[in-house]
C-alpha cells in the first residue's frame, strides 16, 4: 500500500472532529498569495465517494448534492471518469495488456484533470461554501492495476501516492456494495442471482477500501442496521454533516420519518434565512405498473439541475428501490416527449430552512395548479424526525411565522402523484407501489 497518512480507519463509530474552516482554508487555497484579500471565509470541501458495485454512488452522490444545495451550499458533482472513457467504446476485452495500463495510466492523467477543472471553479467562488462530490477518486485505479502497474503508471505521471491518496481530498466516503449485508438489493437491481457475481462484487468492494486505507478521514458506510436504501444515504449525508460541522437534528436518525403539514397561512415578514428554487416536476410513460419514473428541474438564479428519479416496486415482497440520476440539459427535452400524458407538470416554489435545530423544506404549489389541487394554491411543510406521527413535535420546535391547518403524513391525497392526475379514474398503468411514497 505504500506509505499511509494515518493509523486508523474513521468509522461510524470513531469519527474524528469536524473539520474546521481554517483547516479546510490551509489544503483548498494552495495558489493564494497569502494576502488578507485571500483568505476565504467559506470552505471548500471536497468528498470521494467510493466502493464496490452497487453500493449506491450514484444516487447518493444526487441526494447528497441536493441536501447540501439546500443549505445554500453551492455544491458540484465530478462525473465517473471510466464511465466517460468507456462511454467512446473501449473494450477491456480487445486490449492487450500494455494497451490495459495506457487506458488505466489516462483514465488516472484524466481523472486527475477533470476534478482540477472543478477544484479550480471551486477556488474562485467566494461567497458561500462549496461542496465537491466526486464519483471515484485518484487512488481508486490502483484497485484494478497490479502494484507493478500501479507504480508505473505513478512515474509516468510524476504523481505521489501520498499525495494522491491523503492530501488531494478531505474525507473519503466508501459505500459498501449491496452484496455484503444486503444481498436481494444487489439480486434485484442487477438482475442476477449468481453467488460468483455476489463474489466478485465482495472482492472489488474489499479492493477499492483497501486503496483508501491510511486517509485521515475516511468513513465506511455500510448496511448494517439499515431497513432500506434511504437509512444508507442518510448515514452518508449524516458523516458529511459532522465532518463539515453541520448540525442535522434527528432529520438523518435511522427512526427518522419524514412529516408533512398543511399550511393555512404565512407570516412572509418574519420568515427569516432560507432559500428559495423554483420546481418541475413530471411523470413519464411506463408500460409496466411496477415501475415509475419522474423528472425533476431545479432552478436558483436561472441555473438548473436536473434529476431523473425511478422506483421499481416489488409486490410479492412490498419491497421498493429508489434511484437517482443527475442527468444534462439538453436532455430535458427528450424526456418531456415522454411525458405521461394522463397527468400533468407539478410547478412549485421550494423554502429551504432551519429553525432551532431542525430542517424543513416548505412546497408552495404554483399556477398552473395540479388538477386535484381544485383551484387551491396548496403550502406543505415537511421535515424528517423521530417523533411519531401524531405527535407535536417539542415546544419551540415548530416555526412560529407559520400556521398550521393540520397534518397530512400519509395522506395519498397530497402526494404528488395523486394531485398530477388529470383523472380520479384508475388505470392500469398506474404506479402500484404509490401508496409507498403517499408523502412525496
């Protein structure tokens, strides 16, 4: 492994303090002049997400983004470097083995270019924190190489293993593949039963840890004491909360359910910090009941991001998988050409804020309004806790500008399926896993 950074891994149960924003000012802003009109008041923080197959990158890389969005970080996420490579048609079956370490030395050369061109936007932004998202990082490659290889491709680049693997990034996140603790995730969502795929998955998990090893840093978020993929995500968003210093609340708890209220009315006067996007939704076409797939833009200051969110329902055993994709602009329009016709586009404003020690994000529904929304411009306020549904929440806890007609949780009337329909009238290709996410 060469030489390590640190004795020890930071697991769940052993996590190190928070970084402090000194300390993340000392790695970030190695080109400042070391004048006071350069030193930054805001982090920049960087996370590589890492780990076997089907761990769960990629859609905790989204929900990972969007939480930290909703602070008003600025957050950007680094696409997989070998997905792009291998998007050009290479074939690991038709090289040769001196054509396998050229690919695997420029996969590394490009990786490493690819995060300086996010890291150096980073650096430029001085008016709020931002997070940097990586899906891999630079000491992944050396858990498909041979050691040979691996040193090798080192010189060629002139690149420390040191530095690659324990100063180049603040906090290294490995996401356990499904097959070690949640096996039938891993059969259903790769459509294989074969205890060697489960094997081999076991065995690039072990690797791509072990590359890691030695980083200050680094938290192992597996799937133990986890019921589905949402309490693995929130362990992830929860690690990153306390490195940066984040007070989350019971908001990521494991018990933590989300809650939902309707809003009568809004003191806007004394709202107090939040912020604001702007918010489409719409449902696409499926031939098959089972399987729903909805796209979302999101704007602030006419710039968007836009995520393509599919839930694959499992009847014989109630189960559910939600996943997440960040997907490009120019895409926005294909898939609006597959809209599901017999519902319509959801508008609304989205509030993002903290009061106390608790995060609500508050829905306010925009014209045109959802056809079941019967002409009324409906505001829901939601937040995630441990407190049971039906039960207040502790004094203080609810904010005070707002005023509370009652609660929704659980309510399929106001989820955003049921007021996008055009029709009350059934039909067959209706999501059968829709009373799952009636709190959407």
């Amino acid at each position: 492994m060469g030489n390590s950074c640190s004795n020890s891994i930071k697991g769940l149960g052993s996590r190190s303090a928070p970084m402090s924003t000194t300390s993340a000012t000392v790695l970030h802003d190695r080109h400042d002049t070391g004048s006071p009109e350069s030193e930054r008041k805001h982090k920049v923080y960087k996370i590589v997400l890492t780990g076997g197959p089907c761990g769960g990158k990629t859609t905790a890389q989204v929900r990972l983004a969007t939480f930290f969005e909703n602070l008003g970080w600025k957050v950007f996420t680094v696409p997989e470097t070998a997905t792009i490579l291998l998007g050009g048609r290479v074939k690991f079956s038709e090289l040769d083995a001196e054509q396998s370490y050229i690919f695997q030395r420029d996969l590394l050369a490009t990786m490493h270019q690819i995060e300086n061109t996010f890291f150096n936007q980073a650096s430029a932004i001085k008016d709020r924190n931002v997070l940097i998202i990586c899906d891999r990082g630079c000491m992944d490659p050396s858990a498909y190489s041979s050691q040979e290889d691996w040193q090798r491709m080192l010189r060629d680049l002139k690149f420390e293993e040191f530095d690659l693997r324990c100063s180049r990034y603040d906090q290294i996140a490995h996401l356990v593949t499904a097959a070690d603790g949640a096996e039938k995730y891993y059969t259903l969502a790769n459509n294989a039963t074969r205890s060697e795929g489960i094997n081999h998955a076991l065995e690039l998990d072990k690797r791509t840890r072990s590359v890691w090893i030695g980083h200050p840093y680094m938290d192992i978020i597996d799937n133990k004491n986890t019921s589905n993929f949402d309490d693995k995500v929130n362990k992830l968003i929860q690690v990153v909360c306390d490195r940066t210093g984040i007070r989350s609340g019971d908001r990521l708890a494991k018990d933590s359910k989300k809650r939902k209220w309707l809003i009568s009315s809004v003191d806007w006067n004394n709202f107090g910090k939040f912020e604001e996007f702007e918010i489409e939704h719409f449902y696409l076409l499926s031939d098959e009941s089972n399987i729903q797939h909805r796209f979302r833009r999101r704007t602030q200051n006419n710039r968007s991001t836009y995520t393509l969110t599919s839930r694959e329902y499992f009847k014989e055993s109630g189960d559910s998988i939600e996943t997440r994709m960040n997907v490009l602009s120019r895409d926005y329009n294909t898939y609006a050409n597959m809209r599901d016709k017999s519902r319509a586009s959801i508008f609304k404003k989205r509030r993002c804020f903290m009061f106390g020690n608790m995060y609500f994000n508050m829905d306010i529904y925009k014209d045109p309004l959802p056809p079941q929304a019967n002409g009324n411009h409906l505001i829901f306020l939601e937040t995630y806790t441990t407190v049971p549904k039906g039960t207040p929440l502790p004094d203080g806890a609810m904010p005070p500008f707002l005023t509370i007609e009652k609660e929704i949780t659980g309510e399929s009337q106001y989820s955003m399926y049921s007021l996008s329909k055009y029709s009350k009238t059934a039909n067959k290709n209706d999501f059968a896993g829709a009373d799952k996410y009636k709190d959407d």
